[in-house]
C-alpha cells in the first residue's frame, strides 16, 4: 500500500512533465507575428463542434462535482468501519474542503501557465491516483488522499469555465456558461446519489471511491474533443496551432481580411501570470468584490442553511416538519437558474450577479426579523427560504462564469480559480463557526453574512463591467477605460 501511494505522485510528476507545451515558443515575443482577430469567431453561430464541447464539459464538470458530493454518503459507512466517532469523521469534509480551496488556486495558474487542456489532464489523472482512496486501511490515510481529491476536483471548475468562456461565440457565452454550472453541478449532486444507492448496498461506501478511476479514464477518453483555448496559444506566441483551432471551430480564419483593427488588450505584450495581478490595478476592485462575496455565499451555503434545520426545531418546529418545510423550499427554488439564466443573457451580467446578492441579504435580513420576533408561520419559513435558496443558487451560477468573462486570457484560469476558492473558504469559515456556536443563533448569523454580502453588492456595483453579449477582448478594453477614468 505505502508503494503504491508513493508511485501516484511520482507518476503524476512525470505526467505533468509530459503535458507541458512547448516552452521556448510559449516565450517567443509575440511582437513580431501579427494578432488574431477573434471577432471572426465571436460572430459565427453555435455548431457542431461548439456543442460537442460543451457536451463533454459538463460530462466532466458532473464528474467534478461528483466526488466531493460523495463525500455525504461515505462518512456513515467509513464511521462505522473505522469505528470512529462523528466528530472524528467531521475532519473528512473538512480536508477535502481546504484541498478545494487550494487546488482552485493551484490549478487556475497551471492552466494559466501550461494551458487549459493539460490542466483538465492532469486533473483527471489526479481523480484516478486518489481512486486509492477506496482501499485505505486507516482513516488518517484517507485524510491524505482526501486533500488530494479535493485538490484535483476543486481545479476541474475553473478552468472548465474558462475553456468555455474562451470558446463559445460571445452571443451565446454568458447563458452557456450559466446553464453549464447549473447543469454540471445538479448532474454531480444526482450521480453520486445515484451511485450510492445502486453501489453501497453491494459493495461497500470503498465503491464510491474506487469510481475516480472510471471517471477519471472517461474525461482522458474524451480529451479528443477538448481542443485547447485559441485565446491561450495565441497570448503564448502560438499563432499557427490558434488559428488551427478556429478554423476548426468557425471556419477558415484569415487576419488579413478583416479591416477591424485588434483591440488595446490583442496589441499589449504579454504580462506575468499570477494572483498578485488579480489584486492590483484596473482588477482590484473587481476581484475584492467577487472575492467577498464569494465568502460570503459559503458561509450561506456551508454555515446558514446547513445549521437551518437545527435552528428550525430551536424555534419550536419537530423534525419531520423542518425537513418537508426545506424540501418544499428547495422544490419551489427549481426554476431559480432558468431566471438567473434569462436576466444573464437578457438583462445585464453585473446587474443580475448584485441583484442575487442583493435579494440574498434581504432573504437573511427577513430571518433576523422572523427570528426575533419568533415567528412560526410555516408559509413565511417556506417563502423565506425558498428565496434564499434561489438567490444563493444564483450567485454561486453567476459568479465564476462572471470571472470567466472579466479577467484577460493571461490571468483567466487564475481568476476564475481564485473565485473559486473564496466560496470554499467560506465553506471553511463556516465549518469553523458552526464550531464556535455562532449559527446556533439565527438571528446574529444571518446578521453577521449579511454585512460582507452588502459589502460585496457595494463594490461590485462601482467596480463591475456588463459583459452581455460583449467580446472577451472588448471586455478588457473597457476595464482599462474604467480603470483608468478612476
């Protein structure tokens, strides 16, 4: 066993080394080839090849969402086996949640640095080393390798988002992408529910493990059909595989032929890769923004609604009648992404993101409200959390395709990564809190989440760009001009 654990990392290194591209050329200044003109593939209408794409990154987004979804459906059989107690075995979401949150940083600058399509690789060969998981003799060796699961599956969002954001013409990308995390991440959630029902019975909660390999094998099959980013090859001085692609993707490209000139962000050298670049200059305001708020809807997600039921049978409800009040609530909150959809490509990207974040913190206030007075009405609880639920479902589904959109191509995957690390480190804070006692009051919890939430609305609202409809290129031009009128 110790073996075998020690030849997945040494694998997994000498596969990392097999995925880099070509780095010499990736350095070649990109001054003396001429740019692309994207806009070419930006108006052509979705085909075939943009729907395989998106067919196969949802298969592995669900898969992605799969795995720490599991983690709910092993701790009953894992608690038994080991013979641990339960708060013992409330450490396994708690590293899988920190290895998330790391690995949404770790893999947004490889996939910055060496590309989309190897990062999704790597990924996946990382969903079948920690596969392992299923034939552990120890629940501290779980531990291990639950970090590691969650450091590949907390990459995988990311930088699905933004091979999506980078290939989908601009008409269709901001509804796709939204539909791509309401689908991708309702599909994980029902396949590991799935998986449970049909595979613990017969083999164990170890069976729910094991199924990284499959899965991970079914994303490295599928790799045919996930080109790599045009936008990416073309910032790293790989003009003739770019516009490969977009051959590929909207037909023969020619830059000769368009008289459109390229955009201030086409003709700007390459910059360095990062997060301190994230958190400087024209992005600052933008990134804080996302960040807080990204915080701020896991301590909803991870704190809130995780302490509701208990807070419910405080305030006098039983069991039975808490659990059928979130399940109505969560029924009625069903049809929340087909308006988060429609007000994203209808209305406006930034003005729906706040709005969500808007109604969430109106949604908590009614809580304080209800809770103080010691309301029991069960209509007001159902309406009151059903419109939490849709609003906090339709930040999560705007904000990292809304950092998809926002950032350049040098700093895109690192963008979206950070973003999403901050929702699980709102997870994490939640974790922490509800340790502290501090959800076992509604009233002040609901207080306390709603202050970063405004904050978040309030900085969004100053420093945010509308993206609808608008050109990746024609976005960043307009951050540098809000940028520098500030």
């Amino acid at each position: 066993m110790l073996v075998g654990m020690g030849l997945i990392p040494l694998g997994l290194l000498f596969a990392a080394y097999g995925l880099m591209p070509r780095l010499d050329q990736m350095r070649h200044n990109l001054h003396g080839s001429a740019p692309l003109h994207f806009h070419i593939a930006d108006g052509v209408a979705l085909n075939r090849e943009h729907w395989k794409l998106v067919i196969v990154l949802i298969i592995a987004l669900t898969v992605d969402v799969m795995k720490p979804a599991t983690l709910g459906f092993v701790m009953p059989g894992m608690t038994l086996e080991y013979g641990i107690s339960k708060q013992l075995a409330g450490y396994l979401p708690l590293v899988a949640l920190t290895g998330t949150t790391v690995g949404s940083i770790m893999w947004g600058y490889l996939a910055d640095t060496f590309g989309r399509r190897a990062a999704i690789l790597l990924s996946a060969l990382m969903f079948i080393g920690t596969a392992i998981c299923g034939a552990m003799p120890s629940f501290e060796w779980n531990l291990v390798m639950c970090f590691l699961m969650g450091a590949s599956a907390g990459g995988l969002l990311p930088i699905t988002f933004t091979l999506m954001a980078e290939m989908i013409p601009a008409t269709h990308r901001g509804w796709l992408l939204v539909a791509l995390g309401g689908i991708g991440t309702s599909a994980g959630y029902l396949v590991a529910a799935g998986a449970a029902s049909v595979l613990e019975p017969l083999f164990s909660w170890r069976a729910l493990w094991l199924l990284g390999l499959p899965t991970g094998a079914l994303i490295i099959v599928l790799d045919r059909f996930i080109p790599e980013s045009p936008r990416f090859l073309a910032n790293a001085g790989l003009t003739d595989q770019a516009r490969a692609v977009l051959a590929r993707f909207s037909g023969v490209i020619d830059q000769t032929s368009s008289n459109e000139p390229p955009s201030a962000a086409a003709k700007a050298p390459r910059e360095t890769t990062g997060m301190r670049q994230l958190l400087r200059g024209g992005h600052a305001g933008i990134s804080y923004g996302l960040i807080v708020g990204g915080v701020a809807w896991g301590l909803v997600n991870f704190g809130f609604l995780l302490w509701l039921p208990t807070n419910l049978r405080e305030m006098g409800m039983d069991a039975s009648t808490a659990s059928a009040l979130l399940a109505r609530s969560a029924f009625l909150a069903l049809p929340g992404i087909a308006l988060v959809i429609l007000l994203y490509h209808r209305w406006s990207s930034i003005k729906t993101l706040v709005l969500f974040i808007a109604l969430t913190t109106v949604t908590l206030l009614a809580f304080v409200v209800m809770s103080l007075t010691g309301t029991q009405s069960a209509t007001a609880m159902v309406i009151a959390t059903a419109l939490l639920l849709v609003s906090a479902s339709g930040v999560i589904a705007i904000l990292i395709p809304y950092a998809a959109e926002i950032y350049p191509v040098h700093l895109r995957a690192t963008g979206s990564g950070m973003i999403a690390a901050s929702s699980k480190l709102g997870g994490i804070l939640g974790a922490a809190f509800g340790v502290l006692g501090v959800f076992s009051n509604m009233a002040v919890s609901a207080a306390l989440i709603a202050v970063p939430l405004t904050i978040s609305a309030v900085m969004l609202l100053r420093s945010g760009i509308d993206t609808r409809g608008r050109r990746l290129e024609d976005i960043q031009d307009a951050v540098s001009r809000k940028s520098a009128s500030a």
